[in-house]
C-alpha cells in the first residue's frame, strides 16, 4: 500500500509544529515516510514528551529514604517495610473521556491499572478525582453518568476497591471534564520490573489483546484543544475490555513470578510505538519490529495504523529466549496472544518491517531524549484582589448552601456504583477521608486520598499547589496514617499561553515546596495539558493522589462519635474566607485570596494528631467548608447531632489551613488538651456530639432535615 | 473438610472466599476451570464472585457450561455442597442447580453497599448458626442481582423454606426480597451478598463467619 505524500498540511495534522518538522529532517537527513511521521507525532506530542513541562518537573521534591523509583518508570515505587512496596500513579484520561465518557473513563482505569501490573504489582487500590462542568450544563449529567458507569465497569469487573475520589463541579469544566484515575499496587520491593531493555538479540514479545485500528492518534488528540469538530474526534477513542485486563494482570504475575521476564512495558498512549520505543532507550538498544507478527483484530492494517494504534489491553516484553516456553504457555493458559514481533539489536535504530518493506528506519534514542523541549513564557499570576465584605448569613441558611451542591453533597450515588470492598481488605470505604486497605497478609495498612481545590490554585497558583499536597497529607493523617509520597495528576489550559503557564509554574513551585517541607515526595505523575476548549481554559487542577501507611489496622482511628463525645478543634485561624466554599455556593463569588498555607504548622499538626492517636475516636481535616462542613459530616456519618459553640460566620466557614475537627471521649479530653498545651499546638473544645439536631450558636436544624438534603442533592442535581 | 474454589478468568472474589473458608478450618483447594475433575475427596465447592468470562452472554452462562462445570454438577447431584456467592449465585442459576435467574438491577446501576439480610431459614448446613429471623449485615456488590422466577417457583420456594436470605431493605428488586435460596436438598445455596467480606473484625463485621465456621463445622462431623 503506498502511504500519502508527506505535506505541510499532513504535519499540521499530526500536531507538530513547523519547527518541530525541521528538527525531524534535522536528525534523519530526510523527509520521513508516512510511518515515521507518525512515530515522531506520537513520541512527540505533549502527552508522552512533556515538552512543555519537562522543565518544570524536574524541580519537584522526589527522593527520599521511602523511594524506591520515582518519576519516570511507569509508576512510582515506595517502600512500606517487610520487604513490600506500594506502586502507584495518577494519570488523566479527561480528553477521551469528554468525547465518549464510558470508554474514555474506563479506558482510563485501564491504563493506570496496567501501569502498576507492568511492575510487578497486583493492583489494590484505585481511586478517582473527576471535574466536571455546572450541573446545568446540557452535557454534564450525561458525562457524570458515563463516566462513573464507565469506571465502575472497568474497576469492578478487573476486581479492584475503587477506594476513595473526589467529584467536583464548576462551569470551567463546560467544555473539557477532567477524569484522573489513580491505582496502587503492592509487590515485593527486590522484585519491581522496570522498562529497560537488557542484551542483544532478545525476543520482543507482543502480550494480551489484538491490535484495531482503535485509538489511532489517540495521544495526538490527547495534546490538542477541543473546538466545535470533536463530535469527529470520537472514533480516536479507544474501547476497554476489563474482562482481558484481569487476565493479563493473572497472566503477567505468573510470567514475572517464573523468572522470563528482563523488561516489561505496557502500551498505552501511542502503543506499540511508545513501549518499544521506551525499552530501547531506557537500555541503550535499538528494537527491531516486523509487524506482520503481531496479533491483528482487522484486516489490512497498516504499519501506520499498527504502531499508532491505542488498543487496550496489551504489553510488550523482552524476553529470556531460553524461557519461551514456559512463557507461552502461561499465555495459552489464560487465553491470550503470546508473539515474538522483534528483537533488541545493538545499533540505535528503530526498525520497523511490515511485508517486504522499511515502513520505518530511525535513530531510537533521538525519539525521545531530541524531543522538543520548550521553556514556555509566562507571566506570574497577579496578586488576587483583596476579599470583598461578606454579607451576613444564618449558618444553617449557609450549610444548607453547601449541602445542596453536588459538589459537596453527598456521594453515595458515585461510589455505590463501585466495588470498594473486593479483595476483602478494604477497612474503610469511600465517604469520608481517606481509604484504607490491609496489606494482604499483614497486620500493615495503606490509606489513599486525593485532593486539590482548584479556586485556590487560579486564585493563587504557589498557595494552592502547597495546599493541595497539604490537604493529601492531612486527609492521610486524619485516617491515623503516615503520609509516604505522592503523584501529581496536573490538568492544565493551553500552556502556549504565558498565563497559563504561569499558573503551571506557580502550581509546581507550591506543591514543591510543600513536598520538600513535608518529607512527602512526589514519585510519579502525569501531566495533562490543552484542556481548552474555545479558547476558554479550566481552573488549573493539579490533583494530588497520596498515599500513607498504618503499621497497624490498630492504628486506624476510624470510629464514630456517640452521644457525649466532645468535638475538638486542632490547629487555629483567622477565618479565611476568600476562595472559600461558602462564598462560591452561598454567594456565586470567587474572590479573595487563597489561604495561607503554613507548612511548618501542618506538620506540627498533623505531628501532633499521629501521636495522640489514643485519645481520638473520629477526625476528619478542615478543607473546602471549613468547620462547620467537616462537623457535619461527621455527625451525619454517626447518626447523631453536634452542638457547636461557634456562630460567627468566619470561624465555622473559614477555610484556614492546618486544622483538623477531633471526636473524643470526654474522659480523654483532658489528657489531649494537656497534650497539646505542652506541644504548642492550639486545640479547643468546640462543641458535644449530643441530640438529633445540628447546632451552631443559636441556629440549628434537625439532623434529619439537614442529612435528607445532603443524601438527596447530588441524585437531584445530575442523576 | 475439603473445600474446592473454582478460578474462572474473571474471577476476582476467588482469593477472598478460599481464605473465608480456611479461616473457618477447611482444607481448601484452588480449582482451575479447565479442570474436568474435583480434587478428591471434595465436599464443598466453592464458586467465587467476580465477573466470570467478562459477564459475557449473560452472567455466568459461560461459566456454566465450562469443563469444571460438569463436575460441579456431578458433585452436586450426587449430594456434594455447593455455595454461589454472587457471580457463583448466576452460575448455579445458569446450570439449572438453582431455579430462577438473575437479572439486572431494577435501579439499572452497579451497587455496593452494606445491606441488612434476615436469616430466613435456619435450616441448613449455612445458616444454622442463626436463629431464623436473625438480622445480619452482608455487603452486596453487584449489577445483575434482581433475583427473579415465575410465580409456581416462588411459591415453591417459599413452601420448601429454601428462602435463605431476605434483604431488609431491597437494593436490586428481587423478588420477595429475596437475596439467597437454597436447592431443594438444601445443600447448594446461591446467594447475592458476600458474606467472605465480613469474616473479620477490621473488615467492619464478622457477620459472614457464621456462615462459613456453620457448613465447615457440619460437614467436618458429617
């Protein structure tokens, strides 16, 4: 089959620049064939070469005694003690899932699950932070349904708790929903697989599912802003089988577990190109592919459509070739495609034969490490104007304000449509806080939450990134865990554009610095850029998957308040307002700064709560509501009513940092608030756990009107 | 006691039911579907919840007509026990062990959720650790468990008492509420919710191990 002529339009096409074309004719001393046009576009579009945020990247905090890899393999790798590690990433499938949101979000789940199983790891925990636009939006019942329907039916059926997640809602999300899936797994820390290719003349071997012409172009689309053809961008969708997923995770372990394996590397983003391309250069080989070996769904494919296909479901292996056997025969087993479609070999070339032809002869290190890379301008984001006077309200009339938005309804309508119990380890469900699951086997338990509050980061990008990781840590120490490390998921408008980018860089600098100060390194992550549509930008969501560890279920403070228990506040303020819930859901303003986040008091704090542990029953972190929120929720998780003493706006709603609401015994009280006194940690009794009804100063409500509000609102708004 | 587990691809509840059933004291067996034959010796088989061949078709009609399911039949048409927990519960429906099918939930979406079941019948190997009326809290995690019959069935059922479970407040629709039944000679029970979900203190309940310490325990003396 003769492929088109390469034309200035053809480049267009395929998202590269003009510029990145004369690098291309640069490194080949040619016009490249049709194939390696499409190579170049899938290696070098944002989504796989973080061109426009490499730079950035690379100053976060990463390392430390904990980290086993961070950034850069498939997904990071953190010890948790008796020789175990936790494997996790957060990665964005928010284009696709706009444009069909069952596949796009199941797809989603697909991946991030296959790049923790590419490691060594079975998958033990998955969580998901969705975005999307104003519930009155004409499209976004339709997404929030599909999306969540979508990540149900992949997670479910692969046999992974959906353990924790975040759904939000704000008209900048019209246009381009944000679907970030998270997945962690556990493995033996001295038996990681990594990607890099090792020895020459070794079996590359193309595992799992057939190849379609699904997807093709996919990560192309991934890296463009949406206008008004995207109804046409649909069939770059690819389709997820969880059914074939789960055999490939069975299958894979098996094959790790009996010694074949020297570097395994799913295909994702960009496929078969992509994963062949990122074990040669990891291990200083070229890849020769002959691409009339590799399993295909439809007829006449391609090598264009071969190596550009998103198919799902699929991994490439080097192999020991004395293994071969025993390693089709696990594959024979489960049913699934076992072919030999290469071989390393010692030059730096990428290879690619389909029939009797080159469809594609290329340097394969210039692939990724001459990728363009671009220091983007951009411009700090102005100081935010001071905050406006707020107008007196009923704490009541305001919390009924918050109750009855979907973004902080309740989610049951979400998460009950995904398991979070299957493996039997899960010790805390999705609704309040963080996740927990048991370390199978261990008395050992991981907690998982995922967290950012995106006013505050368009507000005030330095101060939101700090805070985003600071409410990660705080949702983890909440659950009685030690916080261990992070992924960073940062979904961001068209970085071409200096404000934009400004907002990314001031995003990173914050989370950075917050990382640093917390011992809490980021150690793996994804960056999702373009999320535009008309020209109109999201709110900048840097999205913080975190993770800590219990040495003990014992550890866990999970219980529930009961009538006579005393809430206790930790941590103190001044009643920020700015950016704040209240203002956007009582008031439709957005104005104000974000608040200050005082990294040294978090971990004082938080510090503080993890060693006196033994004396609380329930916490939850203050975040998005302040106090008033974070009390009533955890009053109507109990089923019983809270008298607060607080009545002044400020202080109930303020969203001031470092704070956390206690449930205590009262005769542990005493010893806490001794505790803290010696610790310099301010900590306050605010209120009684007592009644039916939800008190604030003299304004109350009956918990059964207030909770029929909070259970009915999410359903009502985009069920 | 010897408990066999069959692994379906798709299973995914496997794992959590053979450790329920060993926590209990069985002896347990993990069986691979290709299998023709039960180990030795078998008395219970144990049919996992997951989504056997991707819930493909329909649920569990794969998974019934596959190598492993003709043993299982045999075994229990021979008398042998059989326990179904939900993706096993269509399986047993599927093989015609159970009467009845399972269709989708009336609510049309996946739920998980912790529900309340009554003990309907405390007269079998599986519930005998109740008293008949007894509330317990089982989670269900499931998108087709709107247990459904024609009314003759129904009726049946209810007049045999091989009604096993009720749910307190329905999360599916099914029929007279109805979460589990029992075969007609009580020794196959097919049922929606998990009770290998709640065998431990940590897991925010122990409901379940009466189950399973109640048939290992009687088939032990047996």
């Amino acid at each position: 089959m003769t492929e088109p002529v390469i034309t200035e339009d053809l480049i267009a096409a395929h998202g590269l620049k003009p510029d990145e074309y004369q690098r291309i004719l640069q490194i080949i001393g040619r016009v490249p064939s049709f194939t390696e046009l499409g190579i170049f576009s899938a290696m070098w579009n944002e989504h796989c070469s973080y061109k426009s945020s490499k730079k950035w990247l690379r100053t976060l905090h990463t390392t430390g005694p904990q980290v086993l890899c961070g950034p850069g393999e498939n997904a990071g790798v953190v010890d948790i003690g008796d020789g175990l590690a936790v494997i996790f990433k957060m990665e964005s499938h928010n284009h696709p899932s706009y444009i069909e949101p069952h596949q796009g979000a199941a797809t989603g789940v697909g991946g991030i699950l296959r790049d923790v199983f590419t490691m060594g790891a079975r998958p033990i925990a998955a969580m998901n932070a969705l975005s999307f636009g104003e519930p009155s939006h004409p499209k976004t019942a339709h997404l929030v349904k599909g999306v969540v329907e979508g990540i149900g039916s992949y997670g479910n059926a692969f046999g992974v708790p959906t353990v924790g997640g975040e759904v939000r809602f704000h008209r900048s999300y019209n246009g381009n929903c944000l679907v970030n899936a998270f997945a962690a797994g556990l493995a033996e820390a001295d038996k990681i697989f990594y990607s890099a290719a090792s020895g020459v003349g070794m079996p590359v071997v193309y595992l799992g599912a057939k190849t379609g012409r699904d997807g093709v172009g996919g990560a192309t689309m991934a890296s463009a802003e949406f206008d008004d053809t995207i109804e046409e961008k649909r069939p770059t969708v690819q389709v997820g089988d969880p059914f074939t997923e789960k055999r490939l995770l069975e299958a894979c372990l098996e094959l790790m577990a009996s010694g074949a394996v020297i570097s395994i590397q799913d295909m994702g983003a960009a496929g078969l190109t992509c994963s062949a391309v990122e074990m040669g250069d990891k291990g200083g080989l070229g890849i020769k592919l002959q691409l009339d070996s590799v399993p295909q769904r439809e007829a006449k494919m391609t090598a264009y459509e071969m190596m550009l296909s998103e198919s799902q479901e699929r991994m490439l292996m080097v192999l020991k070739p004395e293994m071969e056997a025993e390693a089709k025969a696990i594959f024979d087993k489960w049913d699934l495609d076992f072919a030999i479609v290469g071989e390393t070999i010692p030059e730096d070339r990428f290879l690619i034969l389909h029939g009797n032809e080159v469809k594609a002869d290329l340097p394969l290190s210039k692939l990724s490490s001459s990728a363009p890379e671009y220091d983007r301008p951009w411009v700090p984001t102005p100081a935010a104007a001071p905050l406006g006077a707020v107008p007196a309200i009923d704490p009541i009339d305001a919390l009924k304000a918050l109750l009855s938005s979907p973004s902080y309804a309740h989610k049951a309508w979400v998460w009950e449509q995904y398991d979070s119990q299957v493996m039997a380890d899960t010790i805390r469900t999705p609704g309040l806080g963080a996740g927990v699951v048991r370390v199978h086997g261990t008395a050992k338990a991981l907690a998982f939450t995922s967290d950012v509050t995106p006013r505050y980061v368009k507000a005030n990008p330095v101060e939101g990134g700090k805070q985003a990781v600071a409410e990660a840590w705080r949702n983890l120490v909440a659950v009685g865990a030690t916080p261990l490390a992070a992924t960073d998921n940062l979904n961001f408008g068209n970085p071409e554009k200096p404000e934009i980018m400004g907002q990314f860089v001031g995003a990173i600098k914050g989370i950075g610095e917050a990382c640093r100060a917390l011992d809490f390194p980021i150690v793996s992550g994804n960056v999702s850029l373009y999320n535009e549509t008309d020209g109109k930008g999201i709110l900048p969501t840097p999205t913080i998957g975190a993770v800590g560890l219990l040495d003990s279920v014992d550890d866990l403070i999970g219980g529930q308040p009961q009538e006579g228990d005393v809430a206790v506040l930790i941590g103190s303020g001044t009643g920020h307002l700015g950016q704040s819930a209240l203002l956007a859901e009582a008031f439709g303003r957005e104005d104000g700064d974000a608040p200050q986040v005082d990294l040294a008091v978090e971990r004082r704090n938080g510090e503080f709560l993890l060693a006196n542990r033994k004396h609380i029953v329930a916490a939850s972190d203050l975040s998005d509501g302040g106090l008033a929120l974070a009390a009533f929720e955890m009053a109507e998780a109990a089923g019983i009513g809270l008298s607060l003493e607080l009545a002044e706006t400020p202080a109930l709603f303020g969203e001031d940092q470092a704070r956390y609401l206690l449930a205590c015994r009262p005769e542990a009280v005493e010893a806490l608030l001794a505790a803290a006194s010696a610790a310099g940690v301010p900590c306050a009794q605010v209120g009684r756990f007592t009644g039916t009804d939800f008190r604030m100063g003299h304004s109350a409500a009956s918990m059964a009107e207030l909770s029929g509000v909070y259970r009915s609102a999410f359903e009502a708004a985009v069920g | 006691m010897k408990a066999a587990v069959i692994t379906f691809p798709g299973s995914n509840c496997d794992r959590d039911l053979a450790e329920a059933f060993a926590k209990a004291g069985a002896e347990v067996t993990r069986v691979w579907h290709k299998e023709t034959e039960l180990p030795k010796g078998t008395d219970i088989v144990g049919i996992p919840g997951g989504f056997s061949f991707g819930d493909y078709l329909r649920c569990g009609a794969i998974a019934a007509r596959s190598p492993v399911g003709q043993a299982v039949a045999a075994h229990a048409k021979k008398g042998g026990y059989v326990l179904g927990i939900c993706n096993g519960f269509q399986v047993l429906t599927e093989m015609g062990l159970l009467p009845g099918v399972l269709m989708r939930n009336a609510g049309l979406k996946f739920v998980c959720r912790t529900v309340g079941l009554t003990v309907a019948t405390r007269e079998s190997a599986y519930t005998a650790g109740w008293q008949t009326g007894s509330v317990i809290r089982v989670p269900v995690a499931h998108h087709d468990g709107n247990y459904t019959a024609d009314a003759a069935t129904l009726q049946r059922l209810k007049a045999e008492d091989r009604i096993a479970f009720t749910y307190v407040d329905n999360p599916n629709g099914a029929m007279a509420d109805i979460a589990g039944i029992l075969s007609d000679n009580r020794r196959v029970l097919g049922m929606m919710p998990h009770p290998e979900r709640v065998v431990d203190a940590a897991q925010g309940g122990t409901d379940g191990s009466v189950l399973f310490r109640s048939v290992v325990g009687a088939l032990a003396e047996a």
